[in-house]
C-alpha cells in the first residue's frame, strides 16, 4: 500500500526529518531525483535542451539543484523566473519547478513549446495538493515526481489528468502513520488468503438480496460477481420475482447461485434465517423503491447477524445521513454503504464535489458506515465508530477505468465485495480490494463495448493470476 500524505502530514514529516539533516540536504536529494527522472524521460543529456521553471521557494530551489546536474551530464538547461517567465525557449523537456505543495491561489504557466516533454516537481504548480484543484491554467506535466508520499491532489480533481505519470522518491522524508493509503496489486496477495484446504462453501457464503419483477440483471450480476470473486455459496434472493417457492422463469439466474424464494412484500425475516448461515449481505441492486420494499430494506440492514454490503436502492431505502444512522448505528456488524455521486447526494444532501477524499470522509462519519464513494478514484472512509486497526481511516482505489461507466458494473462489484467479507476481510480493506480488483480486471476487457456480464469472468481471471492460483489442485470440499 502506497502512503498518501495531505499538506499538513507532509509538513510535519518535513519538520521531523529536518531534526536530522540540514535543509540543504533534503532540496539536493529531491533535486537529484528530479534530474534522474529528467535524464530518464530524455534518454540521456549530452545535447538535449530544457528550460527549469523555477520559483522562489524549495520547489524552485530542486529544480535549479536539478538543471546544475543536468548541465554537468552535457544538457543545454536554461532557468527562468517562474514570476516572469516569458516565452520559453525550443526545447525537448520543461521542469516545472514554480510552486510547490504549499501554493494558494490561481496559476497561469507559460505555453509549452511543442513537441516538449513537462516533468513537475512534487506536484504540478497550481494544483491543490490536498484536493486536486487549479483554478488557473497549470502546466500539465507527462510525469511529476513526488517527494515521500502520494498527495490527494495527485490522485483526483484536475490534479489526476494534469499529474501524469507519478513516481514517488525517497529523499528521507517519512510519514509514519499516514491516514490514507492508495491501494496496490500486493495487497491482494497480502490481505486476501486463499481458500484452507479443509475450507467448505459455507465458510465463505453470501446472501444477495436483489432484484425485482424487471430488473432481474442487478440480481444475476451481483450473483456473479461474488461467486467470481470466491464466494463459496451465494444465496440469491429476489422478492417477487417468481413466486414464494422460487421455482419457475429460469431468468437470468446463475446456475450455481443457490435459489431462495421471497414474496413481493414481508421477506425481511426470511432473509434474516438465512444468514444465519452465511458470512456477508449484499443488499439493493434493481430491489425498487416502493415504501414496503424500503421497510424490509432497512429491517434487514439493523438487524442482519452478518456484515452489510448496502448498494443502489438500499441507499434509496436509509434516507438522509441521519436517517442512515438511525439504521445503521442498529446493526449489530458493520455496513459499507456504496453510492456513486448521484447517491451520495441523495444520502448527503449535496454532491460530493472534487475532493472525494473528504467527501467520503464527512458521510462515513455523519452515516456511522465505512462509504465507499465509487469513481474513477474510488475512495473509502471508515467512521471512528468502525475501528481500522491497522489500516488508515481511508484507502483509495485509482484502478478503475473508463470501460466501467456501463449500466451494471456497479452490481457485479458490491457481488466483489460481500465475497471479499465472506472472505474474511474487515468491511473497509474488502471494499478496497473490492474496487481494486474490479477496475483491475476491465482492463482486461474489451477497449470499447466492455459490459457487466464480462466482468465476473474477467474478475476471477485477474484474480487467479494475482493469488497465483491459475492452476487449481488446493483441495476444498463442496
């Protein structure tokens, strides 16, 4: 997991690290670092041109430490004022050295001249390092080289598209307990155990309540997604959909997924027996939104015996966020609310808005849930009432990709998450990985006209390769 650190976090590493070595040090080391990064995307430096844009500041101070290297390795470098640049000179490669972390207000860069390649220094000047805002005209960079840790404002807002490709380098800065964490392929591996070779399917079962009269594909779905996702048994449930015995319109139903039959309204005890048995609820996908429907909804959420994956119209069902709380408070294991924007006005009365780091941070709190607040940067808070151990109070899954943003994806991964549950992980790093894992594997779909029903297999593809399970032969028992 990478650390992500917020402005103030950064700035109190700074002022422990500078207990230990001299100011000097630290801008030699970062400016050595941007000078190899520079070296690295010209292919070397004899004859190459570059022009450092160079504030007052310690940004401007390693981009300068960067250009005197970068001479020395035979480059043509100019420095200019970042306060009057000018138009800058033909060139291969520009630094943006102007402003760093602590800059407060608009920017304006000079044009870039074409054809040139842009490295920025810690983070793009004009960028909100915290949210990701400019509010000006930056210089968008092919590569920023961080100092210590990610910064929020790398991850989401204008700071994602204006970033580029971000390295992080060492310079001796160390945030010790930073409160976000940005999510990796190793910690899958890390987090998620593979099957016991004793283990049944009721060790890792999930219930899903989904679905109605119509809208049977939110219930197939997130089926799918959870049996793809490991779940050893998936109960599937959809009120009304073919009479209380359940039997009758194949539908679209997985064979594998296990058949409880519910009635159109009074199912909410039902549901309860069964899990019983099982280690996860999913709960809302295609459920609808008729008053009867929302009181079994809530019902189930305050009195499940398991932990709640809440999705789509579940998160019609709870309300506002003090009516959320009213339920979720109720339950006895924790619930992980999962709303993309639309919802989370819904829930918050107001959009998330750029900085979905402390938007999803506000809801957890004011709804007593771990939020999962899903987008291209997924970001999941945990409130203070849903202990992390461990863990930072928020993890950030930047794997998704623009083949999600279909009708249905967000079913298949609230499937992902009840299995990562059932799987015996903690709601908070489930969701995690759950948002990792999905954005992780449409990148293994189709570059255009990727749909949901792709994703389960391409899930549990992704995930044999990452656990190193391609092969099966671990044992197990039905």
């Amino acid at each position: 997991m990478q650390p992500v650190a917020t402005v103030a976090e950064v700035r109190a590493a700074d002022a422990a690290a500078l207990t230990q070595v001299c100011q000097s040090v630290l801008v030699t080391r970062a400016g050595t670092a941007v000078a190899r990064a520079a070296l690295g995307m010209l292919g070397g430096g004899y004859g190459r041109r570059v022009v450092v844009v160079a504030g007052k500041g310690n940004n401007g101070a390693d981009g300068r430490v960067a250009a005197s290297l970068l001479t020395r390795r035979g480059a043509l470098v100019r420095v200019v004022d970042a306060t009057d640049p000018g138009p800058l000179d033909r060139c291969d490669l520009v630094i943006d050295a102007a402003y760093g972390t602590g800059f407060k207000g608009s920017y304006d860069a000079p044009l870039v001249p074409s054809g040139a390649l842009v490295l920025a220094v810690d983070v793009p000047s004009g960028v909100n390092a915290d949210t990701g805002a400019a509010p000006g005209t930056p210089m968008p960079a092919t590569r920023t080289v961080s100092f210590a840790a990610f910064k929020p404002g790398l991850l989401q807002g204008d700071g994602a598209r204006l970033a580029g490709q971000v390295e992080v380098a060492d310079i001796g800065v160390a945030v010790d307990t930073p409160g976000i964490g940005l999510i990796e392929d190793a910690d899958v591996t890390g987090h998620l155990a593979r099957r016991d070779p004793d283990a049944h399917k009721w060790a890792s079962a999930v219930a899903i309540v989904a679905g109605s009269p119509g809208m049977e594909g939110s219930a197939a779905l997130s089926a799918r997604g959870a049996s793809h996702a490991g779940a050893g048994m998936v109960r599937l449930a959809v009120p009304g959909a073919d009479g209380p015995d359940g039997s009758g319109g194949a539908g679209p139903w997985p064979l594998e997924a296990v058949r409880l039959g519910l009635p159109g309204e009074g199912w909410a005890g039902q549901v309860l027996e069964v899990l019983e048995r099982c280690r996860a609820l999913v709960v809302g996908p295609g459920l609808g939104r008729t008053e009867a429907t929302q009181a079994e909804i809530r019902r189930v959420i305050a009195e499940s015996p398991v932990p709640v994956v809440a999705d789509a119209d579940a998160l019609f069902a709870l309300g506002d966020a003090a009516q959320a709380r009213e339920v979720v408070t109720a339950a006895v294991h924790p619930v992980i609310l999962t709303p993309h924007d639309g919802e989370y006005q819904g829930l918050a009365g107001r959009p998330p808005g750029p900085d979905r780091v402390s938007a999803a941070r506000d809801l957890a709190e004011r709804c007593g849930a771990v939020v999962l607040l899903k987008g291209s940067l997924t970001a999941l808070a945990a409130p203070a009432t849903v202990p992390a151990g461990d863990l930072p109070g928020v993890l950030l899954a930047a794997a998704g990709t623009s083949r999600l943003a279909t009708a249905g994806t967000g079913d298949v991964l609230s499937g992902i998450i009840g299995a990562m549950v059932a799987r015996g992980l903690p709601v908070l790093m489930a969701g995690a990985l759950g948002a990792h894992v999905h954005g992780r594997a449409s990148g293994l779909g189709h570059g255009e006209g990727l749909v949901a029903g792709d994703l389960p297999g391409l899930v549990a593809d992704w995930l044999s390769e990452a656990m190193g399970a391609t092969h099966g032969g671990d044992g197990g028992h039905g």
